[in-house]
C-alpha cells in the first residue's frame, strides 16, 4: 500500500469534510456568500470545484514531467476532495433539481443538473478506482490495464463537471 498519499489524501479531505459540516452547524450554509447571489454553501463548493480542476491538471503536468509520487499525492488529495463535496454538499443540494413532469427538461436549470451529476458520478467512481489501484488497495484481479487512457477521460470529466457547475450556479442564483 502506498501510506504517504492516502494519509495525506483523507486528512485533507476530512478536514474539508468537517470545515463543511461546521459551516451547517453556524446555519449560515443558506445564508449570502462571499463571492454574489448565490449561497454560502454554493459558492464554497463552486470556489473548491474550481480550484480542484486546476490542482488536478496541475497534477497532469507532474505527471508528464515525471513526478509519479507528487502526482500521486496531488491527485489522490483532491479526488478525496471532490468525494467529500459530492457527499456533504451536491447530493443534499440536488433534490432542489426534481422533475415532476418531462415538459419541465426543456428548462436547462433542471436538466443541467441531471447532467452533471451523471458526469460527476463516474469521475467520482473513476477517480475513487483510479485512487484505490494506483495506492495498491485493489485486489490485482480488478486493476484495470488501460488506466493511462481511464486517468485522461477522469480528467476531461473532472473539467466538464465544473463547468457544468458553474451554468448550475447561473441559473440558480444570477438567473
Ligand atoms: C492516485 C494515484 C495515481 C497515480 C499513481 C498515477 C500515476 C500516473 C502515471 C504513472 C502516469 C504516466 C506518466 C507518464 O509516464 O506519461 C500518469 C499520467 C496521467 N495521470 Fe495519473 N495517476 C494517479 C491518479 C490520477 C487521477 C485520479 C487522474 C485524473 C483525475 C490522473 C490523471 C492523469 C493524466 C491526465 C495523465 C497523463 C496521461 C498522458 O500521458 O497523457 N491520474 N499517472
């Protein structure tokens, strides 16, 4: 197993996980943001979506440059990242985007959702899979031989997620 990413890796997503669980606890997560319309809750999460991307593809670059270990690190930090935000933030947040009657998914404020959130459903499982076969966690039987290509299409997906992310904050809070 390879300790120093995953230790890394769950402290710095746990200690996400509890700054976002302290921002409930204060009732402000409903409250205004910091950054315009939107709330608290949505603008931390847009403001750690996009700073994931960008760590992420920073971790592409040490990858190409040779730092398998620091990219390692880099990247199982922050898909551990994204998993907190996934649990604690967007799945409570998605039942705002129920659809009651088809004719309403011609409202790109509803669809938009369901599509990043089948997008970001398999980055999350992807990277989680990536996460576990590239630390040693997975039984040999269930790595995947095609990984270079898998790591490539997690990253597209991590970038369309975001973006997709940031129209969601349009059209839920600028209009
Ligand atoms: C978690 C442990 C990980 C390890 C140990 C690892 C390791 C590697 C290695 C050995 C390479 C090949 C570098 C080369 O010789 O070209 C690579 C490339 C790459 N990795 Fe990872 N990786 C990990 C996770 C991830 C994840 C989760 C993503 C996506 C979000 C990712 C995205 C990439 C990309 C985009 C490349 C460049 C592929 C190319 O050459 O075009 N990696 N990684």
């Amino acid at each position: 197993m390879k300790k120093l990413a995953i230790v890394v890796g769950v402290a710095v997503a746990g200690t996400v996980g509890l700054l976002v669980q302290a921002m409930y606890a204060s009732g402000k997560a409903d409250g205004g943001g910091f950054l315009g319309p939107g709330i608290l809750s949505a603008e931390v999460n847009l403001v750690l979506e996009a700073l994931l991307v960008l760590g992420l593809t920073f971790g592409f670059y040490l990858a190409r440059s040779g730092n398998i270990e620091a990219h390692r690190i880099n990247q199982t930090t922050w898909v551990l990242v994204n998993a907190v935000l996934v649990a604690l933030i967007m799945v409570p947040s998605i039942r705002q985007a129920g659809v009651e009657n088809l004719t309403e998914l011609r409202d790109a404020g509803k669809w938009v959702p369901w599509l990043h959130g089948a997008i970001g459903t398999f980055a999350v499982l992807a990277g989680l899979w990536l996460v576990l076969q590239m630390n040693d966690l997975l039984p040999r039987h269930l790595h995947i031989a095609w990984w270079k290509n898998l790591m490539r299409l997690t990253l597209a997906a991590y970038w369309a997620v975001a973006l997709l992310g940031l129209a969601i904050y349009k059209f839920w809070y600028v209009g």
